[in-house]
C-alpha cells in the first residue's frame, strides 16, 4: 500500500523528527516537553548555522527491534538492504500531522519471522471495560473504618504530652506512650476464574483489581487464581479466614469447574469451606440477562447478615418469586453481582449492617455442580450461519447486534472488538461484548493468543447484510475514531495488545492486511520513546554474542553509566512457569558465586533477562586450553566449590537454572555460575547438578569421583528437633480401614495447606502418623486448621473414632474420652493461639498440671473437638475459660461475690489485680475465669446404718463457699453439691454404724465431730446434721420471711447509714467523687510505671461509688492517700445529703419497742456522727469504717464489731443495708439481712446477690414495727 514507503501519510512532523533525532543523540533517552520548548527557543535566536539546509527526513518513531543488524537475532533471518532515504523538498510547506496505520501481527504458532513489511511493535493501550471506577469506589465508603491492628504501635500524642505534664520530668527522660496502630478493617481476596472462558475478562480483572486496590476499603487486595481443574495453586489458596477477611470470585461461571466431574468436586468444595468462614460473593461479568446460561443461575430477591462479616452460609435470602423446584438440600445463598457501583454498594451494606437489615441483591443457591449433560443450553455448533444470526438476532440486545455488524467489517480480535464498540457505542459495555462473545459466531483461533477469534462460516457475510452501506462506506472515519481512543491513553494507560506500524528501521514481520486503526504521530512517540536510538528495551545496546551460555548477548545499559550486563532473549511460548513471578524470585538470589538478575520485562512481546556481566574465561574455554587446563586437584576442588553454591540456591520454591561447563565463568574471585539465565526454560533438580559436575570430572579425569563437600540436604530443610513435630494417634485403625483414609487425607489437606512442602515430613506409625517439622516451622495455623477442619473431615465416618493430636512432646495428657478429637498443645503454641484472632470462635482449651508442682504453670492445654460433654457435668461455681486480649477490659469484679482467676506468663494461676493485672509486665492475652464467692446451701435426707438392724434418718444441711479461688479452678472439680454429699455419706456411715438407733444424740455428735477434710480443694464446708430413727420425717425447710417479720423477730437491728437513714451521694456526686480519685492516683502513681509509659486505670464506668474505688486500692499504696480523700469528700457532703424517708422514725420505734439500733458503715466516722448530730437519735453505738482498709465490707468486720458490743449471737439481729457487700457481710455471719434499694436497678442487684427479702420502701417496716 502507498502507506507503508516514503514521503506516505505516516511521515513524522517536524517535532517528531526532531524528539527523534536528539533520543537517538543521548541513547534512547527522550527529551521531555519542556526541553524540546527550551531548544527551539534557543535555536530562533542563535540563527541558522553551517549545513542548515541539509535537511534530511527522519524514520518515524518506532521501537527498536532486537533482532536488528548489528544486533543478534532470536532466529537467524536474511539480510534485507535498507531503502534510501528520501529528502525532504527543502521550501515544502507543512502540512497537517499525517496519521500512521495500525495492524496486528500475523496469527503464527511461533514467533519465528517471516517475509513482510518492515516494522516495529507497539504496546497499545485499549479503552477501559470498567465504566466507572470512581464511582465504585466510593460506592465501598462504607467499608473504610479502621480498628486496632493485632500487631504494631503508634505514638499517641497527646498521652505522651499528658505524661510529661504531669511527671514534670527533664527531657532527656520523656519517653513516649504508645498505643496500638490504626489499619483498614477488611481484607479483600480477589479470586479470578482461570478458565477457557475468561480470556474476554481478563482486562476487566485487571481494572477492578486496580480499582478496588485503589479505593482505600480494604487492608489488603490480595489477587488468587483459580484455575479450571477447580485448584488454587501455590501460596495463592491459603485464604486466611481471620473474620476479617472478605472474597470476591470473578467468574463467568462458565468453565468445566461449575460442572459435575472431578473439577467440579473439587471446586465446590472449595467454595463450600470459604462460604462456611467468610463472606463470598460472585462478581458475574456477563449481564444479568444471560446468567441463565451460565453454570451458577441467580434470582433477585433481599439479602440480610446476622451481624457484620458474616459468613456466606449465616446469610438469609428471600427471592422475589420462589424457585420452580425450590431450594436445593444443604446449599446456601452465594451472592452474585454485576460490577457496577449499585451492586456493591449493596454488598457493602450487607457486610457491614449490625444485623437484620435486608438489602435487594441476587444470589444463587450454592449446592453441588450442574451435570456435565445439562438439557439447559442449545448446542449451537450444529447450527447453520442462517440459523446463529437469527438466533443471536432474536435473544441478543440491539447494541449487541449493531456490534457484531461493524465487528464483521475486520477482524474480530478482543482489543480490536473493543476498540469499535467504543467508537461506534455511546455507552460502551462489557456485557454488549460478552453477547457477541458468548453467541456462537465466533470460534477461538487454535494456536493463537487468547481473545485471538474468526467468525463462523457465513456468518460474516451475513452480519454484513444487516449493517448500512453508509456506514460500511465510512472505514476511515471509523479507523480515525478508533485511532483517537489509542491517542487519548497513550502514555497514559499501560498497554494491552501488540500492533506493528511502519518503520523503515524495523524488521520484516507478517502482519494482517486490514488496518485495525490510525495513530497520530504524537502517539508513536509515546508509545516508542527509545526506538530511534536503535536499544533493546529503549535501554540495551547490545555488541556481542556471551560465550557463557548459549542465548545470552553482552549489552551496554544506557542507564548506568554503559556498564557490561547480558541480556537473554526468550521466545513466548519457552516458558513452563509464569516469566515475571519466576524472574524476581530469581533476582532474590544473593550470593556471591551466583551472577545477580538485574532487570526482566518484555520487549515486542519477547520476554527478556538481564543478569550481572562477570569478566573471565568460561570453564569451558579453560578446558579445551591445554595450557591453562586445571589440574586433577584443581578440578575437584573447583567443582566441589560450584557444588556447594549451586546447592545453597537451589532449593526453593523454583528451579534454579542449567549448570554446564559453559555457565562457569573462572572470574579472579573465584568461580561464579551465571546460569541463571537459562532458568526461565530449563527445571533441574539438584541431584542433576551433581550428576552434571561429576560428568565434567569423569570427562576431563577418567575414573576420579566426585563428591560434594556437604550432603544433599536443602538449607531450610527438616531438621526435627526435640520440641518439634505433630503426633496423629488413634486406637481405631485396627480393622478400619476407612479411618486410616480419611485421617491421611485430612492430615494431608492441613500440612499443605499450613506449612511449605519444604518444612514437614510425615512418618507412617501402626497408630497414626507423626509429622516432623522443622526446629523454627510456624505451627499456629496447623492448629488453627486442625481445630476447624479436623472435626469436619473425621464427621463421615460411619462409626465416630477417637483421635489425639499432640503439638511437641507433652508429659499430661487429659482424660481418654470414648470419641472426639482431644487436641494437646505446649504453653508457647497456646499463647501464640490466644494473642490470634483464631480464638475468638475456637473452642476453649483446658489447662493440664503436673500433680507433683501445685505452683507451677499448666504443663500443657487440650481441647476436645469431640461432641461428647465435659466429665463429670458442668463445672458448678466456676465460668470459662475465656480468652482476653487485655486484662484491664475486665473491670472490677464485685467485692466478695465474684473473683477472677487468669493465667500469667510463665507462672501459676493467679487472682485478678483490677489495677494492675500485669504487674510490670506489658500487656498480652490471657485465659481466665470467673467465680462465684457466695455462699451455696443444700439441705438432703439420707438414710445411715445403725449398728443393729435399724437405721438413722438423717437430715443434712450443707453450706460451702469458695475460699481460696486459685486452688478451686486448679482442681477442676464438677459436681460439688454431690461430692459433698458422698463424701458425708461415707464418713457419716462409717460413724453411725457403731451407734445402736436408739442413741440418736449420741451418734449426732459423733459425725459433727468426725466429718472434715472434705474433697474439694480451696473450698469451706460447713455441715449440720439431725439424725432419728428410721421412718422419721425431717422438718420441710422453712419458706424465707418477709422482711417485716425479719425485723420484728430480731432482738438488736444493725442499720447501714449510707442508703438506708441518708443519701450521701447523688448519681453525679458519686461520679464526680470517684474522678476526684482517681486523680489522685493519677498524681501519686508510681514513677516507673509513668516512665513504661503504661497508661491509667481506665475503671470509671466500674466504680459507680467511690467506695468500690476504694475498696479496689485498698491493698495500694496509694490507698492510705485515697482514704484521706475520701473522708474530705464525705465530710463536705454531709450538710447537703437528705435523710432516707421515714428512716429516722424506724430508728425510733425500733427503740421504743426495746431493740437496740447500732449504725455500721463503710463511711468515715466522722462523716457519720456528723450527719447524725443534729438528729439526736436514740443509738446503741456506731460502727464506721477503719484505717485498715481491708476490714472493708465484704469483710464483716465492722458487723463483728457491733454484735460484740451488743453481746448478741448473729441469728437473734438483723442488717438493714442496701448495697451487695454488705449482703455478703451478712452472709459470711450468718446475720439475716433485709435489703433497702429505692431503685429497680438496686433491687435486681440485691437479689442477683442472694438477697431474699428486699424493700423498696421503709413504709412497711415501720408499719410492721408499730402494729408488732
């Protein structure tokens, strides 16, 4: 065509002749537009110069092949004479920019040259299939809350200015207050299908990953393929499922893998386990109009989460209109989206709503694959042409349709087809395309790139039928049209698709007649800044051919200063594993016999390496000397060093490239392997590179073996240690096969899943299996994975087997359960497990102990997957484990009724310390429980032996409590009331059997006398017992007395004075008093804990009374100073608190009716007399709160005090309180307590407490009082 020689269309401007001229001056380097603006100014004003005239016209801007003469050539090609070049008639005026045909390479097998018209290669940018990624970015706002990350610290400014405040120190001693770090809530895992369908999307795949990578959503965008035998290959299928972690699938669902057949099996399963621990979701490319043809059919409807992150399978799903066959067995809803900005903003609301709001979305019920020989889809390859049209005509839309038309002008491959819809369509979508696409018309080229396709046949003559001959006429329009969307993006956007322009320069390559667009001169430049300095890569200039290796050439880098590298050309289809992740885990290699890898790309769609140019003769060369030929010794001693480098790289994850005689170069520091370069093609393992030394060895010295200098063992590999490895045991494979196999397979999923194949290895035992590890392999998410997987893979057996997983060796082991999986871990594995996210929704461990150290730390930690209960029943008194990622989240467990009891690091049990619970130790996640203080009664009627034939009817009266709550939760006991019980039956029967019936008394003394030591450690019993003779009824326990009658039957009533005669405080006096404390154990702490930067107590909201404030720092040393306070407070609170209702006429008739009224009290003492003063009531003496804080309420010091000096026993008064550690006082004397709470509030606490007679008014005591 007239095109493609001189003086055509496609001649370069002025400028464009000029930018070329100076790149090729300075080595490929462009010059950019503000130094070309400097130049032509400079040159206006220094006037033409000799030899101004001799203008001659420059090459069009084009990239510099590498095959070019004197460059070498990937395949040897003749010599072609270039034309001359034509000048340019010196007073020609110009004219506009001419515009530069785009074609497409020739569809070959192989990128082998061939006669054709010189030319260089373009990497051409097309238009976007993503219509609005902003707007779907902002369409996951929702999405962007930060939370704490479980690893890192930040400064937290203004902490550290409040410390430096406050400790008034020197500089040079401020340290800063850290807090933990801030990151995105979410972690998004972008799975694209890898199947025979997807080739169309790939450009979509990579628009939404940018897309969403960019949006600032989500923490992490992680991008996983999934290929069509239904596997996720390399580290890339290990999704982690943390409740952070969120999965998009990009698929068609059109491939094998969405059908029944081992594929399909393997896929769904996959999908199964995400939906059952993240959320998933389907982002469908295709419209929704066709998802009815595709594998995983949806129907709209509302979705709705239980709570944010829910996995898939916790969704529910209401379709507008009910399945015709409804809902499959055992399957789940699986959303699936458009890739439109609604559609995730959809889904964004469901990941993120606290639950029950209900979304409109479609999904599709997720339960096993379609068969392979589904009756849904027409078979349209015995369709005619005639019969494809019509079809496609009568299902597809009118943009569709109008596509294929203008489609059938050229050829249909995927850039170009999306290159006409954006220049013919308004609204360009990638669903008009998938119609075209998806229709039958077009068939896949074999041999040819993927998107590479040709229309059926007649069916392009056909579609031409339909299109208008006006705009068949307008070719050029619409290749100018086409051409400008290229313009638009180039330099801008990254390219997509390899086209060929002219170029004299260039070499001859087989291209397609039809012309596919036209470029603007402007856009070659940009698109080829380096192909007129004549570089390989715009960058390399290469010189000779290496004599190390067969492929590679010595190369100058224009960038470095021209310093030697070698540059290695690959063919396209060479490569057996992807060229770019294998190029940088070859340029991770660092070691000083190894040439480093520099640089790896491609240039005109030929792959290129780039590795360390090393000076010296090749081993080769050096054998095939004579003179320099090393000697036997020498040899060896050579090669065992080669042996040792090539072994220390070679074992990873790749293989490390060919070891010949020719990849040896002898440099002055020693042998250096460049064999690196032929990695990208050659997979040798490491016994073959030995086999290769020995070979030169036995070539060069016949009968002289060689050995390396260390044994063939990988650097990173299993070197059990005595703390390492995994024990699968069971007592179940005897006669089982089906056990045997399903616990190898579900051994084998964990480990490859959990560890490099590199790190474990597994030993077949008669009893299991045993997998060693290496001595620093990281074990947390092989429990992880056998905590939740290992139950699931072990459900179908017919018949339950019991199963024990050991981490390392451990010296307990718990109890043998019947079934189940009992899974045994080392204190160091289960705090890793604890600080993970993983045990939030795990099971709880059980600590294990040694018998022979009660203060030692637990020995190991099991948990029981089975589902057979805990032994001996629930655990009475005592609630846990639980996990805590800090203990100061717990707050102040309630005075004398509750405590709690946690682990510490490298240490025993110990109890709870709400100030400070670490010590000075930092922060980490602990196991804790919780347990109950209070007093448990039971009362049982048993039957005794006698010594004669008769027997004792004894009734038993029970009452323990825990006291020493370490020694408690230590001794796991479960069932209390009945060990209690049993062992008073035991040793009560061993007494009463030697008493004759009709010494009842006698008997009765003797078992009160006898019974103690009772089995339950850190527990105090108390035991009263009534014996009779057989067939005698024990007395009913009587129903607890109300209140009045409490008051009435007492002879002394102990009244509290804070809540029952005055209000001290109010509900914001209370907190402004507990702030007023808490200052002063801020200005008072001590000075390291200030410098360690641990920040203050944050227990406001868990001291609603200054009191409980108090009662927490009582054993402090800043309690003293706490207690001064306190008092002050009280005392300025007295003249303005108000007498209770009623309270001061109680008092008087309690004394009228001659019971004597003492006051006792938590408050200071002077505070009470103060606020009784004025009063003059009729008291019997006042009990008030002590310098020694521990005789605090719950301690019954203060009620001890006041029975003393009243002289009565604690059963004939009664304590008229009303906060719960004055109930516990009561209790722990066996004092009756009536409760006074004004508030329901008060009142529920009271009862929850134990209290059994509560009123919210003194009305009807005094009432009761007067009437009595």
């Amino acid at each position: 065509m007239s095109s493609d020689g001189p003086g055509s269309r496609d001649t370069p401007d002025a400028l464009a002749r000029l930018a070329a001229v100076l790149a090729e001056a300075a080595h490929g380097v462009p010059p950019t537009p503000r130094e070309l603006a400097e130049l032509l100014w400079l040159a206006r004003r220094m006037g033409p110069g000799p030899g101004a005239d001799d203008t001659r016209e420059a090459p069009a801007p084009a990239r510099e092949d590498p095959d070019r003469a004197p460059a070498p050539a990937a395949v040897d090609a003749p010599a072609r004479k270039r034309p001359p070049r034509e000048q340019a008639p010196p007073d020609s005026a110009p004219g506009p920019p001419a515009r530069v045909p785009v074609r497409l390479p020739a569809h070959r097998p192989s990128p082998a040259p061939a006669d054709g018209p010189p030319g260089a290669s373009l990497l051409a940018p097309a238009p976007p299939m993503l219509r609005h990624p902003l707007a779907l970015q902002r369409a996951l706002r929702v999405l962007r809350r930060r939370v704490d990350a479980p690893v890192g610290r930040e400064l937290d400014e203004r902490a550290t200015a409040d410390r430096i405040a406050r400790l008034g120190a020197d500089p040079d001693h401020w340290l800063p207050v850290l807090r933990p770090a801030r990151e995105r809530w979410l972690s998004l895992n972008l799975v694209y299908d890898a199947g025979p369908t997807m080739p169309v999307w790939r450009p979509l795949i990579r628009e939404l990953h940018t897309a969403l990578a960019q949006s600032g959503a989500f923490r992490t965008v992680t991008l996983c393929r999934a290929d069509a035998d239904g596997t996720l290959r390399g580290a890339e299928g290990r999704i982690p499922a943390d409740g952070r972690t969120v999965t998009l699938l990009i698929s068609d669902c059109m491939g094998p893998q969405w059908r029944q057949g081992p594929a399909g099996t393997r896929w769904y399963a996959t999908l199964h386990r995400w939906a059952r621990r993240m959320p998933l979701a389907v982002v469908q490319p295709l419209p929704e109009h066709l998802w009815r043809e595709s594998a995983l059919p949806a129907a709209p409807g509302l979705l709705s989460a239980p709570h944010p992150v829910a996995p898939t399978a916790a969704l529910a799903f209401t379709p507008y209109e009910e399945p015709e066959f409804g809902r499959p067995e055992g399957a789940v809803p699986l959303p699936v989206l458009e890739p439109e900005p609604s559609w995730l903003a959809h889904w964004a609301g469901v990941l993120t709503t606290p639950g029950g709001t209900r979304f409109p979305a479609a999904a599709a019920w997720l339960g096993g694959p379609l068969p392979a020989s589904a009756q849904d889809r027409t078979d349209i390859g015995r369709l005619s042409a005639e019969e494809l049209v019509l079809r496609f005509r009568a299902t597809a839309s009118p943009e569709a349709f109008r596509l294929a038309g203008h489609l059938a002008v050229g050829r249909p491959d995927l850039p170009v087809m999306r290159l006409v819809q954006a220049a013919v369509e308004k609204d360009p979508r990638p669903g008009h395309l998938a119609e075209v696409v998806l229709s039958g018309l077009l068939t896949a080229l074999p041999g040819a790139p993927p998107g590479s396709y040709a229309f059926r046949e007649g069916v392009r003559e056909l579609l031409l039928l339909g299109l208008p001959h006006s705009e068949r006429g307008r070719t050029v329009e619409l290749l100018d049209r086409m051409g400008e969307f290229i313009d638009e993006l180039a330099g801008v956007a990254r390219g997509d698709f390899w086209v060929r322009i002219p170029s004299e320069r260039g070499m001859p390559t087989p291209v397609e007649r039809e012309v596919v667009a036209t470029l603007s001169a402007e856009s070659v430049r940009r698109l080829a800044p380096g192909a007129g300095a004549g570089l390989f890569a715009g960058r390399y200039r290469l010189t000779r051919k290496s004599r190390a290796g067969e492929r590679g050439w010595v190369a100058e880098d224009t960038r470095e200063g021209n310093a030697p590298v070698v540059v290695c050309r690959y063919a396209p289809d060479e490569t057996v594993v992807p060229f770019t992740e294998l190029c940088r885990g070859l340029g991770a290699v660092d070691h000083p016999g190894i040439a480093r890898v520099l640089d790896h790309g491609f240039a005109d769609g030929t792959p290129y390496l780039v590795r360390e140019f090393v000076a010296g003769p090749t081993l080769d060369e050096c054998l095939a000397d004579d003179a320099n030929r090393p000697s036997r010794d020498e040899l060896r001693a050579l090669l065992r060093e080669i042996g040792d480098t090539a072994l220390a790289v070679r074992f990873g994850e790749e293989p490390r490239g060919e070891v010949t005689s020719r990849s040896i170069v002898l440099s002055p520091n020693g042998p250096v392997l460049t064999c690196l370069d032929s990695a990208p093609i050659v997979q040798e393992s490491a016994s073959e590179v030995l086999e290769t030394l020995a070979a030169i060895m036995l070539d060069q010295y016949p009968g002289t073996p060689f050995e390396p200098t260390r044994p063939l063992e990988p650097a990173g590999a299993v070197r059990p240690g005595p703390d390492t490895g995994i024990l699968f045991t069971t007592d179940d494979l005897a006669g089982r096969p089906e056990v045997r196999i399903t616990l190898e397979a579900a051994v084998h999923e964990i480990l490859s899943r959990s560890l490099p194949y590199d790190r474990f290895r597994v030993d077949v035992r008669p009893d299991g299996y045993r997998v060693r590890t290496a001595s620093d392999a990281y074990l947390l998410p092989v429990l992880v994975a056998v905590l939740r997987e290992l139950p699931h893979a072990l459900a179908g057996l017919t018949r339950p087997a019991r199963l024990r997983v050991a981490f390392g060796p451990v010296s307990v082991s718990p109890a043998a359960a019947a079934t189940g999986v009992d899974v045994v871990v080392p204190p160091a594995l289960y705090d890793e497990f604890a600080a993970s996210s993983a045990a939030r929704d795990a099971r709880p461990f059980e600590p294990l102990y040694r018998d022979d150290d009660p203060e030692a730390p637990p020995a190991a930690w099991y948990c029981r997957l089975g589902p057979e209960p805990r032994e001996g029943g629930e655990r009475e008194l005592v609630r846990g484990p639980f996990i805590t990622r800090d203990l100061r989240e717990l707050g102040v467990p309630t005075p004398g009724r509750t405590a709690i009891v946690h682990t510490r690091a490298d240490g025993p049990l110990t109890v709870f310390d709400p100030i400070q619970p670490y010590g000075s130790l930092p922060p980490r996640a602990e196991t804790y429980y919780t347990v109950d203080l209070t007093v448990q009664q039971a009362r049982h009627t048993l039957s005794l032996p006698s010594a004669g034939k008769a027997a004792f009817t004894a009734v038993a009266e029970l009452a323990w409590q825990v006291t020493d709550p370490v020694a408690f939760v230590r001794a796991g006991v479960a069932g209390v009331s009945a060990l209690l019980l049993e062992h008073l039956r035991a040793t009560a029967a061993a007494i009463t059997r030697r008493h004759p019936a009709r010494r009842a008394g006698s008997a009765q003394r003797a078992v009160d006398e006898a019974v103690r030591d009772w089995p339950v450690p850190g527990l105090a019993v108390s035991c009263r017992v009534r014996l009779g003779p057989e067939g005698a009824q024990g007395s009913a326990p009587a129903a607890a007395p109300p209140p009045a009658a409490l008051l009435t039957r007492a002879e002394c009533v102990l009244v509290g004075f804070d809540g029952p005669l005055a209000r001290l405080f109010t509900v914001q006096g209370a907190r402004a008093a507990v702030l007023d404390l808490l200052n002063v154990v801020a200005d008072h702490r001590a000075p390291g804990d200030a410098l360690a930067g641990r920040p203050l107590p944050t227990v406001t909201g868990a001291f609603p009374h200054p009191l409980d404030l108090l009662r927490a720092f009582a054993r402090e040393p800043v309690g003293p100073l706490l207690r001064d306070r306190l008092d002050e407070l009280e005392l300025a609170a007295v003249p303005d608190a108000p007498m209770t209702h009623l309270s001061l006429a109680l008092v008087r008739a309690l004394h009228r009716s001659g019971r004597r009224v003492s006051v006792v009290s938590d408050v200071s003492s002077r505070a009470v007399h103060r606020g009784l003063a004025p009063h003059k009531l009729p008291l019997a003496g006042v009990h008030a709160r002590r310098k020694d804080l521990g005789l605090l309420t719950p301690d019954p010091d203060s009620l001890r005090r006041a029975l003393e000096h009243l002289d009565v026993p604690a059963h004939t008064a009664v304590l008229l309180g009303s906060s719960v550690a004055e109930l516990t006082a009561a209790q722990r004397l066996g004092l009756p307590f009536v409760g006074f709470a004004p508030t329901a509030p008060g009142q529920r606490r009271l009862r929850e407490g134990g209290g059994a007679a509560v009123v919210s008014s003194l009305e009807p005591l005094l009432e009761a009082i007067r009437t009595g």
